[in-house]
C-alpha cells in the first residue's frame, strides 16, 4: 500500500504553462490531426458516460467503457509504420507521457469498477480528468483558449 501511495504521489507532479502549442498536434499530417480531433470527440463521450454509470451506481457499465478509452486511442490505434514514426518524432516526450498517464488510469478504472470498489472509482475517475485538464492546458490551447495564461490571469479580475 504505500508503494502504491509513493507511486501515485509521483503523478500529482502536474505541469504548467502553456508555451509548447507549437510542437503539439498541429505539426502532425492532416490525416493524422484528424484522427486525432475524433478521438478525442470520443474520450469526451466516454467520460460522459462513465460519469451517468458513476452516479448511477452502474459500476458494471463502466468496465467496458474505461477499457475501450485505454484501447481506442489514436496512439495506440492500428496506424501504418509512417503514421507511428511522425507521432512519437513530432509529439513531445512529455505529451507521451501524459499520454501514458492518461491510460494507466483508464486501465486503473476498468479494473477497480470490475471490483466495485466504489471509493477508488471516483479517485480513478477524478485523476483521469486531471490527465484531460493536464494535457490540455500545455497543448490544446488553440482548441480550449480559457487556458491561456493571460485568460486565466483575467479570470482572477472579475
Ligand atoms: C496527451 C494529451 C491529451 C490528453 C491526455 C487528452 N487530450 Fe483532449 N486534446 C488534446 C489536444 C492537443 C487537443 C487539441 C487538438 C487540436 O488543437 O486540434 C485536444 C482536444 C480535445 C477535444 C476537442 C476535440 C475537437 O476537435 O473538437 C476534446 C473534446 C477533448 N480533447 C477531450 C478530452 C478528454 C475528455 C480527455 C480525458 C479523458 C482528453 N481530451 C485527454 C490532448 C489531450
């Protein structure tokens, strides 16, 4: 247990600033930015409906749902050889590891939902959301502009 608490400390480091838009997916090929965008559109609905499981108390309804998010992502999607070699050239180590951060805990999710263990589930719940916000705030300003700097700074005036 306090391996796993030591473990877990280490993924609360969560990074700021937003300066590296530029090196992100907007440097990926058209094909690739698009798959990419649907993707995404999909981790959206997931956590939607893992969120009216949760609530629900539906645990069981949430296995599949959290394991196809840990399967269906375009980085682990049956791209060609090319497709593999631009991503991890073109994406930054540390958008990679978020990445990989985000999937541990869909993996994490799956498993403590099989068990229906409740408490865990809304921890594994909430650490994956902050893997979205993460990621986001350092490469998605472009798409979600309330995490720009100056926004955020605004935001404390009103
Ligand atoms: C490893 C990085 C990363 C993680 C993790 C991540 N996202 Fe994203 N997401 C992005 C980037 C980058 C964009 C913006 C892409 C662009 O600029 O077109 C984006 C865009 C989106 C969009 C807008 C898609 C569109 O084109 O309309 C949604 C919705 C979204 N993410 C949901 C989520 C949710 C929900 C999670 C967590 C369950 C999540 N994302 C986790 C990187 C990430």
């Amino acid at each position: 247990m306090k391996l796993l608490v030591i473990i877990l400390s280490l993924f609360f480091i969560v990074p700021t600033g937003s300066a590296n838009e530029g090196s992100g997916v907007s440097s990926l090929s058209p094909e690739l930015q698009l798959l990419f965008s649907e993707e995404m559109v999909e981790l959206k609905k997931g956590m939607n409906q893992i969120m009216d499981a949760y609530v629900a108390g539906q645990w069981n309804d949430i296995v599949p749902i959290a394991k196809k998010m840990e399967n269906s992502y375009v980085l682990r999607k049956g791209l060609s050889q090319d497709q593999m070699d631009q991503l991890h050239s073109k994406l930054p180590k540390e958008f990679l590891s978020l990445d990989e951060r985000f999937h541990y805990y869909s993996r994490m999710l799956a498993h403590v939902s099989e068990k229906k263990k409740v408490e865990l589930i809304g921890f594994y719940f909430s650490k994956m959301s902050e893997t979205c916000v993460s990621c986001h705030r350092l490469y998605a300003t472009r798409k979600f502009p309330s995490f720009k700097p100056d926004v955020e700074a605004d935001k404390h005036h009103h």
